[in-house]
C-alpha cells in the first residue's frame, strides 16, 4: 500500500494579508472540505509541519534577509513588502511552518516512512529569491526542502517541477547553474512576473504558454519537453511546485487545465520518479485562488500519488 504523508498547520492559516487578499486563509479550508467529501482524508499519513530550523533557511536564504523578515514582522496590522506581498501577526510563524513542511516530508520520504507527501501549505514560495519577498512569497519553500534533500540526506541529483500558472523565478534565481537540480517548470506567457523565458543555464527547462492554452497542448508540451528532459537527468527525487492557478475556473490566469490534467501530469512524473527515484515525491501547494477548482485539483493529484 502507498503510504502518502499529508502536511499542514494551524499556524498556516494566521497569516492574513487583508480580507479582499486572494492568497486567503480559506484555501487551506477548502482543501481539508474537499478532503472529507471525497473520503481522501481516511486513507493519509497527516503531521503537523514544525518550524524550519535557521540553518535549513539558510541553506537558501542569507542570514540578513531571514533577519529582515523577522524584523519587519508586525505585532499589529500589515505591513508590506511588496505590492501584493504582505505580513500579518501571524505571517511569520506560517511562513516557517511552511518551510519547515517541506524539510520534514523529505525526512518522512527518505526515511521510509512515506513513499511521498503533499503539503497544504501558505504562504507559497517559489517566487521568493534568496533575498526578495515578493508575489506573495517569503521563504522559498521548496527551494529550502530540495537544499534539504542534498545537504542532510546527500543526494546528488533532484528535480523540481512547477506546474504553476506562473514562472517560479524564485526557484530559478536560487538554482540556475547547480547541475545538482534540474527545474521543469511551465507558465503562462506574458503574464507575472514576466521573467523566464530565456533559460538562464543548462539546468533551467521553462516552457511558457501562451494565454488560452487547453489541457491537451499543455500534456504534448510534457510529453515532447519535460518527460525526455526529467529522464535523461535521472533524479533521485522529484519536488513539485504544486499551484492549481492554471485551473480554467482560475480568474487570475488564463490557461485551461483541469483536474484530469493534473491527475495526468502527477502521473507521469510519478512515473518518472519510480524509474529513478524510488518513487521520492514532495510536493508543496503554491498558488491556486479559485477555491473549489483548486481544492478538486489538489485532491485529483493526491489520489494519483496515494495510487486511488
Ligand atoms: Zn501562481
């Protein structure tokens, strides 16, 4: 039986950038509703996520930007880092569980305690770079649980996908020219945050999309780009940047996936990571802001990885 580890925290819902944010605490609700309805929940391996410990942050972050984060974190109010950006009393701590979410389902996958593990996690991360909070992102969640993979477990070689409507130029800044990571990454172009088109080294694989692209180009782009690409790298284990914002229901973007998309996509590199990987997935949610379309979606590529 696949064992598939479910990670989260309360804390992860305190952070509150404003009632009309779309990166809204209602998210995580709507997972865990759809969870429940769709009976998921019964067949999950559920942690809480600890808080990431300084020296996994700093594998990826300098310790005068994590500094700054720390200070600039409100007793009151909001206050911004960017234009879309912005911290809560509770931003802070969310922020560590959900880099900390991630070094712990490595832990669980590399110890054998589960064969993968999804995070419902926020905020998101892969648009912050080592030292720039920015498109609703502070830490670098997945970025800090790759770091995690090499340095404490060893590894040599890890991909990282991201599916998510934009380009994860965080990931890219933090890991272009490490031959120890391959990114897979495709996103809608021209959109936010208007970068990642010209692969900045050997290890970057962006594929933009243009507006209005529907599930089955999106599944030839995988298939013709991606997949080669994931099999001639090899990795050892594979990471997921899991945003669900490339949904046709999703208004902050104009791609057309839907659940048997990402169902498919989580299949195939699924795939890929038996092949070479032992099976190793972690998988972190970044975007996805229509409720019900994202929460269908997060449970469509939970079930593939819990072969149900
Ligand atoms: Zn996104």
């Amino acid at each position: 039986m696949t064992i598939t580890a479910f990670i989260t925290h309360r804390d992860c819902w305190q952070h509150d950038m404003g009632s009309h944010h779309p990166e809204c605490p209602d998210r995580l609700g709507a997972i865990n509703d759809r969870l429940i309805a769709s009976g998921l929940d019964l067949y999950l391996q559920f942690h809480d996520a600890p808080l990431a410990h300084e020296d996994q942050l700093l594998r990826v972050h300098p310790r005068g930007y994590i500094e700054r984060i720390h200070s600039r974190s409100p007793a009151h109010g909001i206050v911004h880092l960017d234009p879309d950006t912005a911290m809560s009393p509770g931003t802070l701590q969310a922020a560590l569980r959900s880099a900390g979410a991630g070094c712990l389902a490595t832990d669980l996958v590399m110890r054998g305690e589960a064969h993968n593990a999804f995070c419902a996690i926020r905020p998101p991360g892969h648009h912050a770079e080592r030292a720039k909070a920015m498109g609703f992102c502070f830490f670098n969640n997945i970025a800090v649980a790759a770091r995690h993979a090499l340095e404490a477990w060893g590894l040599s070689r890890v991909a990282i996908v991201d599916f998510d409507v934009h380009h994860g130029n965080g990931t890219e800044e933090i890991f272009a020219g490490d031959p120890r990571v391959l990114m897979a990454g495709i996103f809608q172009h021209p959109f936010y945050p208007y970068c990642g088109t010209e692969n900045p080294a050997p290890n970057m694989c962006n594929v933009p999309l243009p507006a209005g692209t529907r599930g089955d180009e999106f599944r030839q782009v995988v298939s013709d780009i991606w997949l080669p690409r994931l099999r001639e790298f090899q990795p050892e284990m594979i990471f997921i940047s899991a945003g669900f914002d490339a949904h046709y229901e999703d208004d902050m973007a104009s791609l057309g996936l839907v659940e048997a998309d990402y169902a498919w996509v989580t299949t195939q590199i699924k795939q890929v990571a038996g092949e070479f990987g032992k099976g190793r997935i972690v998988s972190l949610l970044e975007g996805g802001y229509a409720l019900s379309a994202m929460a269908r979606s997060v449970v469509a590529h939970i079930k593939v990885l819990a072969d149900l």
